[in-house]
C-alpha cells in the first residue's frame, strides 16, 4: 500500500547492505493423504497434536506459506523455524524446535548470540512451497534494502517455553518475490497472522501476505494482506482508536467494501488473531480474536470494494511493510499462514482454538517497551530523546537523535509546546506507547497550572506535533512533589505519583488509546504504607505483573503488585519478607532474562544491594553487590539506575568517593557481577547527579546501542556510549556539541 501522508519525518537512511547467507529452504514434506470423500488434497482426521496447517489440509484449503517463530505448524514439521546473524563475526544460525511439532528451541538462539547481538535474517516456510521470507530488497515508496528485525527484542513465552517474535519498527520488513502456490490474478486465498494489539502505530504499512512482485505499487487488487494498524484510512469512520483487522488491497485499508465500518470494533488485546479470506472475485471476510483465549469476532463478510473485483494478486509475500514497500509501520509477528483456496467457518474456529491452546504468554509489545524502569530518556519510532530541565529557566528539553550517524538535535519544549516549568527537584518520565511518546513531568507553578500538577506532554507519532494536557485539573491526579513513573502493561498506560499531602500512591491510567484517564488510590486499595518523604516510586512490566517499588517511612521497601488486568492489587513489604536492608532513596528495578531485579543502597553501609526473584513463584533473595562484587558505596543523593542491553544487565552508579561513574554487570545468568569506573577507563566527567540510561537501535535497527546520560560539574549533558557489546565505550559532551543547556 501506498503511504497517504504519513511519510518519514527524519532523513532516509542508506543501511548498508548485509551480508546474508540464505540458505536452502526448509525441508519439504508432503501433507497425509485424506479420507475417501473427504476432497482432493484433504487430510485424514487430524489428530489431538494437529497444528493449524494440518487442520487447513483437512478442510480442502492446505497451506502455501506458513511462518512461525514460536512452534511447528504441522505436527510432522521438524525443521528450522528462522535464521538468526550475530554481529560479532557476522555469522548465520538455523533455530529449530525443542521436538518435532512441538515449540521453538529459544535456548540455541540465547547461546548463539550470548555476549553479542542477533538480527532475524530468515524465516522459513514450514509449507512444501518453500517460500522463505528474506530482509526486503527495497521498493517503490523505499527504495533501500529494509532493517532486519532484532532476534531479542520481542521475548516471550509459548506453552510455557521460552521464544522470541518479530519486533517490527519502522524501516523493517521481509519479502519474498518469487513464489509458489501462492494465489494470483484472482484465486480464492486466506491467510491470518498472530500478532500485537498493544504494538501498533497508525503508518503505513504493518501488513502479512499477498503483494506485489516487483515491489511497487500496481494499482487496486494488486495486493491481498491482511493488516494491523491505527489506521483509520482517509475518509473513512472507525469505532475506537483500534488496532482495527483490515485488508490492504493497495491504494486502500478496507474495513469493509469502503472505508467505514463502525462493526469493526478492534482488536486490543495482547496478543490477537487477525484473519483475512478473500474469494478474488465477489467476496473478502475480515475476523479477529485474542490468540490467548476465546473464539472469533466476523468483522466483515461481504462484497469486494469497487473496483477491486476481480483481483489481480501477483503472488508476492511481505511482512512488515506495504506492497511498494511502505515501511513505516510498526507491529509484532509471531505466527503466520497463507493458504490455497478460500477456508471455511470450521477450519477458521478450529485453527482459532489451536492458537489458544498454543499457550501464548508475556509482553507482545517487546522488550523496549518493559526491560528497564521508565525514567528520562526513551527510545522511541527509531529516535533516541533525552529529557532535561534547563537550570536557569525550569523548561522541559529534549535532546533527541533521528538515527545513529546523524546529529543530536535540542529542542525547549516549554517555548514550542507548551509543557509548564517543571518543579525543581523533579525530573521527566518518559514511556512509549501504543505508538505514542509521552513525557510526564511535575508543574513548578506560577505560570498558569497549580503547582504539583501533573502534565503529559505527549506525541502520537515522528512527524505530528506535540500536545500537553493537565492530567491533575482534567483527571483528577493529586499534587505531587516528587518524580513519576510510568510503565505500558497489557494495553493500559499507567502513571504512578505520590501524593504530596499525604504521601499516598497513585495510579493514573489509561486502559486505551482514546479512552479517558482515570485515577486511584492504590495506597488507600491495599493498605499499603505512605511512601517515603523524597523518594519516588518506579513501575515495571515482568512476566505479566506490573509492579511499583516504593520505600515507606521505616525505609523498608515496598512492592505494589498487580498480577493481570482484572485482578486486585496488593503489598508486601520485601524488606520484612526477603531481608532487602533498609534504605531512604529511590530503588532501581530491570526485568533481564526471566529475572526481576531491583536495586537499592543500604542506608547504613551506602553499599549497592540486589533483590531478584528468578521466576514468579519463586521466593525473592537478597545479596549486597558492593560486598560480593565490589560495587563502590553510591554516593549520597544519588540513585542506582539499571538496564538490560543485548544479554547484559548493567546497574550504574555514582561512587561515594569519587563522583566516578560506576558500571557493575552481569554478562549472563550464571556468570559473575563485574565492576568497572567508567570515568577512569572512558573519560566520564565526575558528576553528583543520577544517570540517565537507553537502550537504542543503532544503524540496522537492531537494539545494540547502549547510552549513559550524566550531568558533569559544569551542568553539562555527557553521553557515554556503547555502539555494541564487543566495541568500546566513548564519551562526548551533547551540550558542547549540540546545545543543550545546562541541566
């Protein structure tokens, strides 16, 4: 599909060309023979371990293409599911199965690209077509080869296994021009994809199957893909904010035979089925669902768009981008079919309740939605932004990268956009969501909005403008004297505070995109104890939880937890229970590798400290990182900050004794913590303040880049980065070079 005026607000990149070894395809093997009546090209019955392709041969309508990077979707199929290329030495993995049938293998990923990073070169067609899908070559609306997508930057689970889907950000995407089987110049098809309701944007073009095959745009009918999006196209009238399942026939996302289909209520939920049939002549059906549970809502069922009947598919296959390679889009794959002839009701229910039953479990946004705490700096639609407060003016900046290879750019937020002084003694939060940036500060007051106000400066996406709104006058948020934090958990957008008058926390959420915020009292829910005077709360998305880390007026601290949307929350206090020693600052929190971790400093030692819980379920333990690993004692007024970066799990600090800053990190589970000084061994400036850090896409789109922001003793923004694991760390100074001013 052609962009209709979303185009990429930031300079084209020119990625260079990869060097991909593309192997054979996946090995072929032949569907069982079907019943006597049961139809040419039927299956037998299928059994109780059938997968969705041997259930699409029983009903007549066998599969063409058929990717997955989380299980076999025939129960014989025991090849590869995808190809993986590290960048340390450039070389190709097959990742397989844990057995025939069965689920993916994520452990021969996890120790192929230990202590580097992978990108997804391959994805194999499980079908005996052989139709592989590749990085995308380029095309008419993006001339340039795409970005492969990172291998680790979508971790979840599939009955209960370890796997990985395909995190799909703008100037990604996979093709495969030369087909087989695949229909054309109008045969009857179908196709569905499981993927993300919560990882969408409203660009062109997040779409799965039949395009193009010279990759340009060739007119109405051309295309027949199925389509996630926010896109309520031009003209047209849509229920909600979506993501809405929709056909993208080229030069059109069609809903229905026009572009309004108020029926077309959207598919939310976390992980979704979206499903498109199209006869190619007089009829398409659009369905969705929640791939973790429940059946099949029928959007549409009715004639094609004028002028699209018949259709003229030329058998091309993309994920990711537009037939002309539109490739703005962002969204989540996981699994995904093509098949031959238009399936019934019967076989779409069925493989609906086999995807079910798959077991698909976690965050479908990915990892740079929930690895580290929300803090000032965010990655964001291929941009990296800091978040500053000038010194001599209290305005909101934002100190933002287009792309790796590019210059940092500063921007006043407060004089463009509106966003009230911020409070002294408060910083900007940052979060992406459901393709939005918000920044989330607290008001100074005097020039307008009460003080303590809370304010969200928000962006719907690269290329609009930004907007700022009182969430306190309009929703009801108490005053605040602190820091926020905020967190993307299933959907919802949540902002926790602390209520300056009586030191109670709060939630401000927002369940979707559109819908109004709401705020409560969580203290109030659970009984939970004030919150420290000072201190701040910080939220993280973990295996499914949600949980704001607090420290009470004993300095013991706090964890407010939320199991899944629906449940009640509750508190515990993890020092009483798990012996994390008492502390008076605001703790760290990162989910790495299936662990959660948070970090404090003991109040009577200074020394760093660790308290993980290894899977939920599990108890939570404690260990003193200073004593074990020799983390030097952090320095007053300063807090631990953690990441979790291409395998790493690095907890910075400030040392007590230097104003050096410190590195302690994990090279894996099961390695031991080191420690380094970064400013001795990379020319950090000293600095009294907290760091900032970011995990962000280098000049591939993989998430490799690493980013320490501090806060030298002239007031200076520094940036101590680290392009990939294997390269060196360097140091510059952002408000030198590009502007910023003094924080």
């Amino acid at each position: 599909m052609r962009s209709h005026g979303l185009a990429r607000a930031a300079a084209a990149i020119t990625a260079a060309t990869l060097c991909i070894a593309v192997l054979a395809a996946a090995p072929a093997h032949a569907a069982p023979a079907g019943p006597a009546g049961a139809g040419d090209g039927a299956a037998s019955q299928p059994s109780s371990n059938s997968s969705v392709c041997d259930l699409y041969a029983y009903y007549s309508t066998p599969c063409v293409a058929a990717y997955s990077m989380t299980r076999a979707l025939y129960a014989s199929y025991d090849g590869p599911l995808y190809q993986v290329q590290r960048a340390s030495d450039g070389t190709t993995a097959n990742i397989g199965l844990l057995v025939a049938g069965g689920d993916v293998n994520a452990s021969e990923q996890d120790s192929f690209c230990s202590g580097t990073s992978c990108t997804i070169t391959e994805i194999y067609d499980q079908s005996p077509e052989g139709n592989n899908l590749t990085v995308a070559s380029g095309g008419g609306a993006a001339p340039n080869q795409d970005d492969p997508a990172s291998a680790t930057a979508l971790p979840i689970t599939i009955g209960g296994h370890e796997a990985y889907g395909v995190d799909i950000e703008p100037w990604m995407g996979y093709r495969n021009n030369k087909t087989r089987g695949i229909a054309v110049n109008g045969e009857p098809e179908g196709m569905y994809m499981v993927a993300s309701g919560t990882h969408a944007n409203p660009n062109c073009c997040f779409d799965f199957g039949n395009a193009e095959a010279n990759s340009d745009d060739n007119g109405a009918g051309h295309m027949d893909a199925v389509n996630l999006s926010t896109t309520c196209w031009t003209g047209g009238q849509c229920s909600g904010n979506g993501p809405w399942v929709q056909a993208d026939m080229e030069n059109g996302l069609f809903m229905g035979a026009d572009n309004t289909n108020l029926a077309n209520l959207g598919n939310s939920s976390d992980f979704v089925t979206a499903l498109l049939k199209n006869d190619g002549k007089t009829t398409f059906a659009l369905k969705g669902g929640n791939a973790q549970s429940g059946g099949l809502s029928t959007w549409y069922d009715g004639p094609l768009p004028s002028g699209y009947a018949p259709m003229k598919q030329e058998g091309g296959i993309i994920l990711g981008t537009g037939g002309d390679n539109s490739n703005w889009g962002t969204g989540s794959f996981f699994e995904g079919v093509m098949t031959a002839g238009y399936p019934s009701d019967a076989a779409d229910n069925e493989v609906q309740a086999n995807i079910v039953a798959a077991g698909y479990a976690g965050n479908s946004a990915g990892v740079s939605v929930v690895a580290s705490a929300a803090g000032p700096a965010v990655a964001h639609n291929g941009y990296a932004s800091v978040y500053t407060v000038d010194a001599a003016s209290g305005d909101l900046q934002e100190t933002y990268l287009p792309a790796i290879g590019d210059a940092w750019s500063t921007q006043d937020m407060h004089v463009k956009f509106g966003t009230p002084k911020v409070m002294a003694g408060t910083e900007p939060v940052a979060v992406a969501h459901g393709g939005y940036t918000s920044v989330y500060t607290v008001d100074a007051g005097g020039d307008g909005p009460a003080p303590g106000d809370l304010q969200e400066t928000f962006l719907p996406a690269i290329g609009y403008a930004w907007s700022t709104q009182d969430l306190s006058a309009k929703f009801g948020t108490p005053p605040t004297n602190v820091t926020p934090t905020a967190v993307y958990h299933d959907g919802y957008t949540s902002v926790y505070t602390v209520n300056s008058s009586g030191g109670k926390l709060q939630e401000t959420y927002l369940p979707a995109l559109g819908d109004p915020w709401a705020t409560q009292d969580l203290s109030a829910l659970t009984g939970g104890p004030a919150v420290l005077a000072g201190t701040s709360p910080v939220a993280i998305y973990h295996s499914g939880y949600t949980s704001v880390y607090t420290v009470d007026g004993d300095h013991h601290l706090q964890e407010t937890y939320l199991p899944t949307l629906g449940a009640g929350w509750s508190t515990q206090d993890m020092s009483a229970k798990f012996g994390t020693p008492n502390t008076t600052g605001t703790p760290s929190a990162v989910f790495h590798s299936g662990y959660t971790s948070v970090y404090t400093v003991d109040q009577g030692s200074d020394d760093l400290q660790e308290t993980y819980l290894p899977a939920i379920g599990d108890p939570w333990a404690t260990q003193d990182m200073s004593a074990k690993f020799g983390t030097p004692s952090v320095a007053p007024g300063t807090t631990p900050v953690a990441l979790s970066h291409t395998g790493y799990t690095s907890v910075y600090t400030v040392d007590q004794g230097s104003d050096d800053l410190q590195e302690t990190y994990l090279p894996a589970l099961g390695d031991p913590w080191a420690t380094q000084d970064m400013s001795a061994k990379f020319g950090t400036p000293k600095t009294a303040e907290t760091p900032v850090v970011l995990l962000h896409a280098d000049a591939i789109g993989a998430l490799t880049w690493t980013s320490v922001f501090t806060v030298d003793p002239n007031a200076d923004l520094q940036e101590t980065y680290l392009p990939a694991i294997s390269a060196g760390w360097t140091t510059q100074d952002l408000s030198a070079k590009y502007g910023t001013p003094p924080v």
